[in-house]
C-alpha cells in the first residue's frame, strides 16, 4: 500500500470514528433518562453503526499494517456503506439540528462518498459475479439480529423490519426490495470493476 492509500485510509476510519462518537453524545442529549450503556445498546441496533464500525475498524486496519484488503473485501465495504447513505436518503431521512445533524451527515452522506473516491482510487477491482451474491450476507445477518433483539426488547430499529408495525408480510416484502437493491447495487459494482480491468485502468499506487 503506497503512503497516499495509507493517509487516506487512516483519515477514513478517524472520520467515521468521530461521526459515531458524535452520534452516541447526540444521542446521550436526545435520551437523558437512558444510562450511557443503554444508549449504546440502543445504537448497536442500527444496520448504519455497525456497517460504519466494521468500517471504520477495517480501514484502521490498512492504515496500521500498510496492505490493502481482498478485492472482494473492498468492495463489500464500499456496497455496504452506500447502501447505508441510499437507504437513509431514500426512505428515512429527517431534518435533523445542531450535534445530530453533524453525526447524520458524516455516518450517511460524508463516510459514503469518501469509501466509495478510497474504491475508485486506491482499490485493486478484480470482483466476479459471484461476489454480489455474497455480498449479501451481512443484511440478512443483520435482518436475524435486529428481529432477534426486538423479539426480546419489543423494539425494532427501523419500520421496515417492524412486524408489530407492518407485519411479518410487510417485513418480508421490505427485505426482499432491499435485498435486491443490494444486489443490483453489488452487480453495477462488478460490472465497473471489469470495465476499469479491460480498460486496463490502474489504480493510484
């Protein structure tokens, strides 16, 4: 990994690290009568935090031993993150003010953009097909968790996966929606890798 990767993978990960931070006292204001561990629990219910963690930890991670990830790695960080900014902006967004509209912009809309210009420049693209697919293992891991957390506390994290809102007919055809707008978003992705392979595009050393 050339130093400019290196810089920017660690600038990366401390700005997601900030946004998160950020996120937890904003949330620490927004519920006085909760106790920082259960703020906390509260946060690691969200697809979006713990998507900007592994992140964040994956990115640190480069930075401090000098050598990028797998390709296929590379590219499920960068999917996974921009389909956390497209979800919020899509379908959950609200205006948000002082502290929480810092902590929102820099986890769904800042983190995003700078992965995806980190894929472009840095990353090597050798993915397949096959990655895609694969790819979509961690939301259907996280649709397990989040059912699992709110069958035990009665609270879901998002509408989408709310059965005592929508239902589990509801659930399901959220899912399966979301499901295939990661895999159309993952498919996009492999596609340019090939495109910028058969352009022999190199990638900033």
């Amino acid at each position: 990994m050339g130093p400019w990767a290196r810089r920017h993978a660690a600038a990366i990960s401390a700005l997601i690290l900030v946004g998160l931070l950020l996120n937890y006292v904003s949330a620490l204001e927004v519920y006085p009568d909760k106790s920082p561990g259960e703020v906390l629990w509260r946060l690691l219910g969200f697809f979006t935090n713990l998507t900007n963690g592994i992140v964040a930890w994956c990115f640190a991670a480069m930075a401090l031993r000098g050598r990028f990830l797998e390709p296929f790695w590379m590219g499920a960080l960068t999917l996974w993150v921009c389909i956390v900014g497209g979800v919020y902006y899509g379908v959950l967004f609200q205006p948000l003010e002082g502290l929480s509209w810092y902590a929102d912009l820099t986890i769904h809309a800042i983190a995003p953009l700078a992965v995806t210009l980190w894929w472009i420049a840095y990353a090597e693209k050798r993915l397949s097909w096959h990655d895609a697919v694969v790819w979509l293992l961690w939301p259907l891991l996280y649709l397990g968790y989040a059912l699992g957390r709110g069958a035990l506390t009665g609270a879901y994290p998002y509408p989408f996966i709310d059965p005592l809102q929508i239902g589990w007919g509801g659930v399901a055809v959220w899912f399966a929606l979301l499901a295939c707008l990661f895999l159309t978003a993952g498919l996009a992705m492999v596609a340019l890798s090939m495109v910028a392979q058969a352009l022999g595009l190199r990638r900033i050393s």
